[in-house]
C-alpha cells in the first residue's frame, strides 16, 4: 500500500488538507496555530526545520513536522518531531513509518544523532507508534506545574 | 518496579507463543527455554487461557498457541491479568493528624511513579517487543 505514498516538503498550498488532519485540539485555534506553522517552516523554511507531507493520489494524507533543536537545558543538537498525523482511514498502512524514517533522515543528515519527542502519555496511539519505531523513555524528564498560584 | 513472578512467567510465555501464532509449545518448552517453573508456568498459563490470549491444544502433539491480537495487546494488558501495579505505600495507621500531609505527598510521589510505569507499558505493544527483541538477538548475533 505505501509504494503508493509519496514524501514531499509541504507546500502552502497543503495548509487546508493539514487543518484537517489536525485532530488534536481545539478547531478554532488551528487557522491561526497553522498559520504560524507554515510561515516558519514552509514559506521561510530553513535548515534543519522540516515539514513533510505524506500524498496519496493527489490527496495528503498525513504530515510531520520536526526541527534541530539545540542546548535547552544542555541538550546537544537533536532532533524534536512536535506534530504528526495520518488520515484515520489511511492508518495502519506504514504511512507514519514513511514520515518518520524520512523525517530522521532529514535530521541526520542536518547533523543531529536522536531525535526526541513529547507526547500526552493518554494518547496511546500515538505513544505506541513511536514505540513501535524504537523511541524510548530519554535521559531528559519532562515536568509541570500548574501556575494558579501566580 | 518489582514484578510479581507470575506476571513475568505469563510475559515469557505470551512473547514466545505470540513471536509464532502457527506453532504450539507446551509448558514445558517455554519453562526450559526461559529456566523458569513447569508447574508454576502451568497456573500462569491457565490464567491466559480464560483471558482468550492463548489457547490450549489438547490431544497428542497438543500444548498451546497465541490468539490474541499481537499489535493490540500491550505488556500492561498481560500484567493486569496477575497484579494491579499500584504502589503499595505500607504506612501503618493510626497516625497523628501532623503526619497525614507526609504519608499523602509521599502517596503522591508514589502515583506519580505508577502512572509513569503505566504509560510505558501500556504503550509497549507484543510485537514492538518482539521487534526489539529481535533486533537484539541480530546485534547479539553479530557479536
């Protein structure tokens, strides 16, 4: 099914279908969200900030987006993938697989050696995904704290 | 972490089925594979024939065979079936009221680790792990 799929930077022209394949969040924030997105890592795209496409028959049905992210909190250079998404009905086909493994193709080749990611831990579908592709707990520990006290 | 032997028995044996669905091993195959109790594997086992996760072959040449779902069941869903995984803060009560604030951070902290050791397990389905396991046996291999 994937030898189908094609991998392409994204396009402005793609801004519509990635709303749409936004599930997360609430829909009135996406356009300006999105908007955002697109200016910086499509339209004054730079090194090291990718935004990829998965296309099928003329139709995207997925994306990515990731960047080299450097010294936050010591960190040396890596690799941070902070959205992905497939069209529910094209899931389960290795299109997130195709993402990625283009994805950290990118970011080695920016000259990053791992690559990170956030996810809700009640997102299960999405956690079993990196999981399935080898990312693990890192050394690198996230926290938070409500600021209702401030 | 300290896994109950139980839950780690039914993870050796659910992996092994599950790494071959076609093929039927009986307990005693796993149990020498992995150095681990015949008998007690056979109470484990029993308990992932009522889940619907094995079934058991009767007859000659019987044993068991995997029948779950292998990219839908995860480690926690295996584990559930033989322990809760929730922290057991042992504090022994009656306490002074002073004391209560203590025993309830250090019950945070506590549900805090559990939920963290959930995610993680929760989201480790049976053929991510047998894709790392595999990948080890390869680098393993190699030398």
């Amino acid at each position: 099914m994937t030898d189908q799929v094609t991998i392409r930077n994204a396009r402005q022209s793609d801004f519509d279908a990635v709303i749409v394949l936004d599930l997360v969040g609430d829909p009135a924030d996406k356009p300006a969200y999105w908007n955002s997105i697109f200016d910086r890592y499509v339209t004054a795209a730079r090194a090291g900030r990718i935004f990829l496409v998965a296309e099928q028959s003329g139709e995207v049905i997925g994306f990515i987006v990731g960047e080299v992210r450097a010294w936050e909190f010591g960190s040396e250079p890596c690799g941070w993938v902070f959205a992905l998404s497939v069209s529910p009905r094209s899931r389960e086909m290795g299109v997130g697989q195709l993402m990625l493994t283009e994805m950290c193709r990118r970011l080695k080749k920016a000259g990053v050696a791992t690559v990170r990611t956030m996810v809700d831990r009640e997102n299960k579908l999405t956690l079993s995904f990196f999981r399935s592709q080898g990312l693990r707990s890192g050394r690198y520990v996230e926290l938070e704290k409500p600021l209702d006290d401030f | 972490m300290k896994m109950h032997k139980a839950s780690l028995f039914a993870l050796y044996a659910v992996l092994e089925l599950a790494s071959d669905p076609e093929r039927q091993l009986s307990a005693t195959d796993i149990a020498d594979k992995y150095g681990i109790s015949t008998h007690h594997l056979a109470k484990v086992l029993r308990t992932l024939v009522r889940s619907k996760l094995v079934q058991a072959v009767r007859g000659a040449g019987g044993g068991y065979r995997f029948t779950g779902v292998i990219n839908r069941t995860t480690l926690l869903d295996v584990i559930e079936l033989f322990e809760t995984l929730e922290s057991d803060l042992d504090a022994p009560g009656p306490r002074a009221q002073e004391g209560e604030a203590v025993v309830e951070e250090l019950q945070s902290i506590t549900r805090e680790i559990d939920g963290l050791t959930r995610a993680v397990l929760d989201t480790i389905t049976l053929e991510t792990a047998l894709n790392g396991a595999r990948q080890r046996a390869r680098i393993n291999a190699q030398g």
